[in-house]
C-alpha cells in the first residue's frame, strides 16, 4: 500500500482556537472519500502543489521522512497563514518526528495521537478506547513470531483472476444461529446460473470459516469431496449443546474453506458484558476483556475500557476495528450504552440497532418543509390545485375500508354505474403523498433513508412526520383530499376494461368503513355507519342502499379479478393476520387475531389491480428506468418439507409451477383436520422466495414475473405514506402521464443505475423492518410469560401441533398463541420422552428412531411411542432466559394427547399470542412509574428513550399485510424468509 503524507486541515469552534494537520497513512481515494462527508468540517489542503510550502526531496532521504517534513513545513506557512492567531497541531506517530519537530517553531505542536487525546480530548473515553484497539490491532498486526490462529487471507490481485477462472467461488457469508460456531453457508450471488450451481455452501467451523463474519462477501475454495459434510439435523437448545455426530447429518453438501474477504459488512453490534468476576479473570493484569454479542451468529468481541465494572449487565454498543490471523477474536471498541440487559426499552433499542434502524425524531428543517394545519390556521385546497386536477367530490361516492381505529388511511374507492347501464366505473384512489414532499427535499432524504414505516410489537416509526400521515395524506372521512387515481371503465357484464385513465384527482371520502362493518353490511346484517347517523330516517336508508349496492358491485368485480389470477396460478398462502383494538385514545387495548373476511379479499383486490396497472404504464412509458417488484420462483429443494409432510398424509404437491402448486394445495384438504391444510399453505409460503423491487433495466423481461400473484408486471403504488417505493412509483406515474401530450422528452424521475441503487436500499429496509418486528413480537412472547409458574400456571399449558420432525425432537406450533417452537424428545441424559397411559408424559433412558413424516421414542423397557406430523399434543410453555442473548420460549411435552376442552366453570385465562403487548407493556409502565416515584430512575435513561416517538403504545393499522411468521422454521439459517406481495 502506498504511504502518504497529506495535510488535513479541521476548523474548530472559536473558543478551542486550534486546528489541525494530521500525517495520515491512508489510500488517497479512501481519504478523499471521508472528506466528502461535510459533518467532518474538514478540507484537503494540497501541500505538493503550493509553491510556499512545497519541500524538494533530498537525495538519499527516506519517503516518511520527506513526507513528515513536507507536512510539518506546510503547518508551519498555515501558522504564519492566520498570523499566529490559532496555534496548529501536528499529529504524528513518529517518535522521531515528535523529538525533531516538537520545538522547532512557536505555536506548531507535534505530538502524537494518544497524547492529543489524553491533553485535548481527556473525557472522551471512547476516543481514548478507540486509539487502544486501534493501536494494539497494528501491534498484532506488526509482530513476527507470533503462532497464528487462522491462515492469512488472499490477496485482492490473487483472488479476482481465481474467481474469474472458477478456482474460488464468490458468495456471502450467513451463519446459523443455532450452530453458529459450527455452522456457516455461503450464499451464492443471484445470477443466471442453473439452480444445482446455486446450491448454497456449507462451511463447518471456525478454522474454515477464517475470520469471515455473518454478512461478509468472501471468497472460498472448495474442499475435496472426502471432505465434505452434510448439515446437523438435530435441534440445538442451548449455545453449548452444539454436538456432532454422524447419524445426525443430512446427506453431504459441497464444502469449502474461506480463502479471502472481498467485502467487509461490518455494522454497530449490541454486545452485553460479562459480570464482573469474570471480567477480572479475563483481563488480570490487563484492561482487554471479551464480550458478547447479542446476535448468536457473531463470535465474542474483544475490547479495550476502562469501564467494564460500571456497565457490567449493560447493553453497549461496539464496532470492529480489526481481526488479525494471530488472534482468536476480533478487537472491537465501545460506542455507546443502551441501557440495563432485560429492561424493556435496552430490548426494544437493541432489536432497532441490531436491524440497522434508525428513526430519531423529524428534524426541525424537516418539520418546517411541513404544511401547516391548526384550528388557527386551517389547511385548504389550494385553488391552482382545483384547476388542474379531476374533481371528484360531487360526481362519486368515495369510500374507504380500513382496520378499526385506522388513522393513516392511504386508499379509497368508488364504483359507480354510468349512464346507460353499459359501462361500470371502477375507482382506486391513493394519498397522494408526493404533493406534499418533493424530490430531494429533507423530508424526502429522510422518508428514503427509512423507506418504510416500522411496525414493532408495540410502537411504530412513522416514514413520514404526523401531519401528513395521520392527517393532510390520510384520506379521512368528510374532508377534502388530493389523491392519486386509477379509474377503470369495465363492460357492465362481463366486466372487460374498455379504458383506464391516470392522474391526478380531488376527492372528499363520504365513508371511513371498518373491515367488520363493512362485512356486516355485505351480508344485509345490521351495521352502524356513523356518517348517517345525522340524518333523517328517509335520507338514512337510502345513502345506506347506495353504500350497499356499492360495497355488492364492488365485491363482484373482485371476485372476477381473483377468479383472473387465480386461473394464472395466483398462490392462496396462509397467513395469521392481526389487529390493534383500540381506545378512543388510540392506545392498545388488545391484539386479537384478525378473522378473515370476504371484504379483506374484495380490498385487497382492487390495491392489485391497481398495483398491477400502474406497473404497465410505468415500464411501457420507461423501459430501462422503472421501478416494479418482482417474485422469482422458489428453488425446488424448498419444498422438500411441504412436500414430505402432505406425502404423509396422502396427498400429491405438484411444485412444477406456481398454477400445479395451488390446485394441489387446493386438493390437500383433511376433513378431519382443517389444520392440516392451513398447516401446509404455511409450509408452502416458508418455501417462497422474497419479493424483490427492481430496476426495469437491471434484469431482463423474462424476470420480471410474480410468481405469488401470477402477474408479468407488479409494483407498489398503493401506500405511499409507509413505502417510500410507492412514492418513487407515484413520480414515475406522473412523468409517464406529461410525457403523454409532451412535445418533448420529460426526464424520469431517477436513471436506473440510481433506481436500482433505491431499489436495494428499499429491499434492505423491507427486510430489516420484518426482522425487528419479528423480534419484537418474540420479546413481548418472552416477556409475557416470565413471571409466570410453568408448573402452576394454566395459561403455561397449550395445545400444539407437529409440523416438522428432527433428529432429536419437533417442531410445533400453538395456535392459541401463535407462537412456534421446539420440543425437545430426548435430554442432555440421554433420556427419552416415554408415555404413561393417560397420555402424560416422562424421562427414561432410551433412545430415538427418525422416519421421515414420525419419530419413535424407544424406552429401555422395550415401550415404544411414535410422534406423527400433524399430531396434536400438549406442551408446557417457559421461558429459557439469556444474559447475553434474546430469551427464548421452551416448550415440554406434557401429553401426547390434545388438551382438553376447558368445561364452563374452567375456562383458560390465557391471552392470543398478540395480546401479550398489552400486559407486558403496562408492566413497564408501572415499573417506571415506581422508579420515578423512589427516585431510582436509571442514569441510562435519556439515551434508553432517545428514539421512542410515544410514551404509550399508539399502534393503529398494525401488521395489515404481513404473513405467517410464527412457523418460520429457524432452525435452517437458509431457509427462504416469507414473500410480500
């Protein structure tokens, strides 16, 4: 690497009077990248190139020498520069240099880094740790004859010919979380390779796996074929229990060994440290202790404080700064403290930092981009606005259908008969969200630098500040509203577009409806509509025809847009969807299970419809530019579960293509068991891959395909107050629609270098918003059920159904719940699960027989009991609790038996598996509220509630489109996660 001296001038605040010259030995690119960042305040200063401070090299003088004196001359004139006003530092790591120099000139200091931090910067310790791990990681780095731990990495000039020449294979490093310091595979770049040469690879242990950290891109040589291994079948309860054993593998897989790092991934890491005795142990007569980290698949971090007594049992923050091959473990340094391990807002904090989320309040600037809307100074239609949009307020009965309590209301629609009875009017009306936020505004860097609102167990963060969208871009009720619009004119009978038109509309929604009143009304049942309730009874009842004839048409026209894809082969998965119930106040009053419903489907529809003809108009108006989302086919190897488990009950899944995979599931149906066949849908989802957004010019048409809705062009047009690619969409729309009538070439909103550059961004967010909100949801399962007796408790026991089998267990799932996890069959004794002859169940020595679709637990005494899938038994629910790590629910067999029925004086006091927010959350209410009343606040506290947009919980809207994500199976860290359409 090349060495350079280089002159870094930073402007301080008056009262410091300093600035700086740093001698830096950095690439030059790299360097001039850094400084691009404004937050550094700093600038470049060319020294080589001025002729009062060029230095000519001297004959026979070494280039760090030269180089030294050229920024110490250069330091020197800056002095003189600001006629001695500021003193200048010189910062050096040359000893020589500081001897030399260090008095040579009045008002020029030259000192090295770590005396700069002790003089000028002395409380800030974790500068201080920083320089430490810096400094020592060079030290290691530097020493000779030190054994190494791990085989130095390849050489960039060495590793690109080899990849190019099929020697090394290029991919991503994803560790399983179970068997992390086992388990790691290589996940192939997409590419159009066949599906055989995308089989992910496995790498076992750590010696192989070479300092490549769960994320890293690297690249890796395949073992010989002796060598190879098969995957651990087993289930894992504990880090520890990560044993081996050959009956216990799958087949064997290609496997290799890491031989070099293209890509570091490193990012913040939540780490807890360790007590203090063992701290102590650790460091003796040094300061360097090892932490954990919070994710399971990142190994243990070594660091340098000062301050491991005080935050022992904290949640901290740290960054890698090095790994060397001599080294066990990376050295990493402090950034910030989170809080106390266990408390529930360190919890909520780690789970945003591990996913990379970042969501601080809405900057002053930003708000003030905002329009206003008070009792004082009411918003109104701009008259510009009326003039140039299609007045729909008088001519059409406009309404919307949401979750109750739903305050960001992003849809309406309408339908209407036109005159002559020949044509039928089809209306989808969206918040039209980039009225108000204009490209490269502040508000709009920040809504992309999100791209999404996330959804926690018992908060969200808005994309976008409260007076958009909860107010002037939600399309409430009896107010007047712009909009986006997608207008249809269908053939009254057989309900054939004949035309559809785009633009730009002015709306006034008549009905802000519930899902369950609107049902109610479809089905000519009693319903309460609050806007006729003023009304007259005359008036009353004939808007409240209108409204139904409108909600039968509506019905009607979806029931033929999915009877469409449905012939295309749309996919019918299962999904366990829930609501907020809310107050007046909009604060949780519980989270139920949301029951289906026709009108979720008629809803969910016509947003498909219009997703799907806004991606045409879209791609046909910009090729190579627009912005659309697509669903690959799934890799057949991930069906192998869905397909094992129906062969054991009798049915056939044809994976072919998606229409084979719907009528199968279709067929799969067990009169005897209705779960049987949610169960496999289940399974059938966890097989898909994900929905990706796209550049139309980065991937080839053939590509471009749904699979999920069977649909050759998708995007997402319809939420744009909680997507930020529905806002690039809405941008795209409207330039497709000037270019129209344009003499002239409108310019795209975006090139599609930079839309695929979004389009990854957004894919990144979408995937770290599901993941936190995951997490979120298995914390308050956690938490909700800690202080609860197992043993004693009837809300701890549950019935269970199998859905996979294990080498040494099952894997369930509870429905009252919604929770999924393991039952273990076998113990650390090598026990047995073995069944009395009322169904309970009990540990004896024994051993275990795996069959595909059973697992036979075998006792010493020759009894024999089998588990099937599909089985229903009883489980006992508790929580296994980790210092370093999230809790985790565990679950015993307590009966091969279904639980019984509970009789009318028994009834079980337990709560659906989204109900436990509410409880957990008053929980932590009246813990800081008697914190406060003892005066026993934490001194963590400021920083614990830094992001938090609400004291109380204000979920409304919550989880509308998210799948089944209770029977995830984790126990395959490469098991596809749940497609989104």
């Amino acid at each position: 690497m090349k060495r350079l001296g280089v002159l870094l001038i930073k402007a301080q605040q008056a009262d410091s009077a300093t600035c700086f010259v740093l001698v830096l030995h950095r690439q030059y690119n790299r360097l001039r990248s850094l400084l691009k960042e404004p937050l550094h305040e700093c600038v470049l200063f060319c020294n080589e190139f001025q002729q009062h401070t060029y230095c000519p090299r001297e004959r026979d003088e070494p280039q760090e020498k030269w180089q030294t004196r050229c920024v110490y001359r250069a330091a020197v004139w800056y002095h003189e520069h600001l006629a001695g006003l500021m003193p200048v530092v010189m910062i050096t790591e040359d000893p020589d240099a500081v001897a030399e120099y260090s008095s040579l000139s009045t008002g020029v200091y030259v000192i090295s880094p770590q005396e700069y931090l002790q003089s000028f910067w002395p409380d800030v310790q974790a500068a201080q740790e920083l320089y430490s791990s810096i400094a020592q990681a060079l030290q290691e780095r530097e020493s000779e004859g030190q054994p190494r731990e791990y085989p130095e990495h390849l050489p960039a000039e060495i590793l690109e010919p080899g990849i190019k020449a099929g020697r090394y294979i290029q991919g991503t490093v994803r560790v399983n979380k179970h068997r992390a310091q086992q388990e790691a595979f290589i996940q192939l770049e997409d590419s159009t390779k066949s599906t055989e040469q995308r089989a992910d690879i496995l790498v076992w242990g750590m010696k192989h796996r070479n300092r490549a950290i769960h994320g890293d891109v690297v690249a890796v040589e395949l073992l010989p074929c002796v060598d190879w291994r098969g995957r651990v079948t087993a289930l894992t309860e504990t880090e520890g229990d990560e044993r081996t054993g050959e009956e216990l593998q799958s087949p064997a897989i290609p496997t290799a060994r890491v031989v070099g790092i293209l890509q570091r991934t490193w990012r913040d890491y939540v780490v807890t440290f360790p007590p203090w005795e063992e701290v102590q142990s650790q460091s003796r007569n040094s300061q360097r202790i090892l932490v954990t980290p919070w994710d399971r698949r990142i190994p243990k971090i070594r660091i340098s404080t000062q301050r491991a007594e005080a935050l022992q049992d904290h949640r901290v923050i740290v960054r890698l700064d090095s790994w060397e091959s001599t080294s066990l473990y990376p050295n990493g340094h402090c950034v910030r403290v989170l809080g106390k391990a266990g408390e529930l807002e360190t919890e909520i904090q780690t789970i945003l930092t591990e996913n990379g989320i970042q969501v601080p309040p809405f900057s002053e600037a930003q708000l003030r981009e905002m329009p206003v809307n008070s009792k004082e100074n009411p918003w109104r239609v701009d008259p510009g606005q009326e003039v140039v949009r299609r007045d729909l307020r008088a001519s059409h009965l406009v309404f919307s259908i949401d979750p109750q309590g739903c305050e960001d209301v992003d849809d309406a629609l309408s339908v209407r008969m036109l005159p002559g009875g020949a044509r039928l009017e089809l209306g989808v009306h969206i918040a039209d969200v980039t009225h108000f936020v204009r490209a490269g505004s502040l508000t709009d860097l920040e809504a992309r630098s999100r791209a999404t609102t996330y959804y926690l167990a018992d908060r969200r963060y808005d994309m976008l500040p409260a007076v958009l969208s909860a107010d002037l871009c939600s399309l409430l009720g009896g107010v007047d509203r712009y909009a986006m619009s997608v207008i249809w004119e269908l053939d009254a009978r057989s309900l054939a577009v004949r035309s559809a038109w785009f633009g730009r509309t002015l709306m006034r929604s008549s009905y802000q409806l519930c899902y369950e009143v609107a049902q109610s009304l479809l089905n000519e049942e009693p319903a309460e509509v609050p806007e006729l309730s003023p009304l007259a009874e005359e008036d009353r009842r004939e808007r409240l025809g209108e409204l139904k004839q409108a909600l039968a048409e509506l019905t009607r026209v979806a029931r033929h847009l999915r009877t469409q894809r449905d012939q295309g082969g749309a996919l019918e998965l299962e999904g366990l969807e829930v609501r907020a119930q809310l107050d007046a106040d909009k604060n949780i009053t519980a989270l139920v299970p949301r029951v289906p419903l026709e009108i979720h489907e008629t809803v969910a529809e016509c947003m498909i419809y219009a997703n799907h003809w806004v991606a045409r108009k879209i791609q046909e108006s910009f090729p190579q530019q627009a912005l659309l989302r697509r669903h690959p086919p799934p890799r057949q190897e991930h069906f192998g579960p869905l397909t094992d488990s129906a062969k054991a009950r009798g049915f056939h899944i044809d994976t072919r293509s998606n229409k084979a995979l719907a009528d199968s599931l279709d067929r799969a149906v067990d009169l005897h068991d209705p779960l049987v066949n949610r169960l496999l849908r289940v399974m059938a989802t966890q097989a898909m891959s994900n929905a990706l957004y796209f550049s139309t010019g980065s991937c080839p048409q053939e590509q471009y395909y749904h699979y999920g809705l069977a649909l050759d062009r998708y995007t997402h047009f319809t939420s744009p107050i909680r997507r930020y690619a529905d806002m690039v969409v809405h941008r795209l729309l409207m330039a497709a629609i000037e270019s129209e009538g344009a003499a002239e070439p409108v310019e795209t909103p975006a090139n599609n270098k930079g839309l695929e550059e979004t389009a990854r961004h957004i894919n990144g967010k979408n995937r770290a918003a599901q993941h936190a909100q995951k997490q979120s949801t298995e914390l308050f399962q956690c938490l909700y059920f800690k202080d609860k007796d197992p043993l004693t408790d009837p809300r701890c026991v549950a019935e269970a159904v199998v859905y996979a089998i294990r080498a040494n267990g099952l894997l369930v799932f509870i429905p009252r719940y919604g929770v999924k996890g393991a039952v273990y069959l076998r113990n650390r004794e090598n026990q047995v699960v073995d069944v009395t002859g009322d169904g309970s169940c009990q540990w004896r020595p024994g051993s275990l027989q795996r069959f595909p679709d059973r697992i036979c637990c075998v006792t010493v005494g020759g009894a024999t009991h089998t588990f099937r899938l599909f089985d229903h038994i009883t489980v006992r629910i508790s929580v296994q609790v980790s210092r370093c790590h999230a809790g985790n629910l565990h679950l015993d067999v307590v009966s091969n038996r279904a639980l019984e029925a509970p009789g009318p004086d028994r009834r079980p006091t337990g709560k659906s598996g989204t109900e436990l927010v509410q409880e957990v959350v008053r929980w932590a209410e009246e813990a800081s509220q008697q914190a406060e009343e003892h005066g026993t606040v934490s001194r963590f506290s400021k920083e614990e509630r830094e992001y938090q947009q609400s004291k109380k919980p204000n979920l409304y809207c919550l989880l509308q489109e998210i799948r089944e994500l209770a029977l995830l199976d984790e126990s395959n860290c490469q098991g596809p996660s749940l497609p989104s359409s």
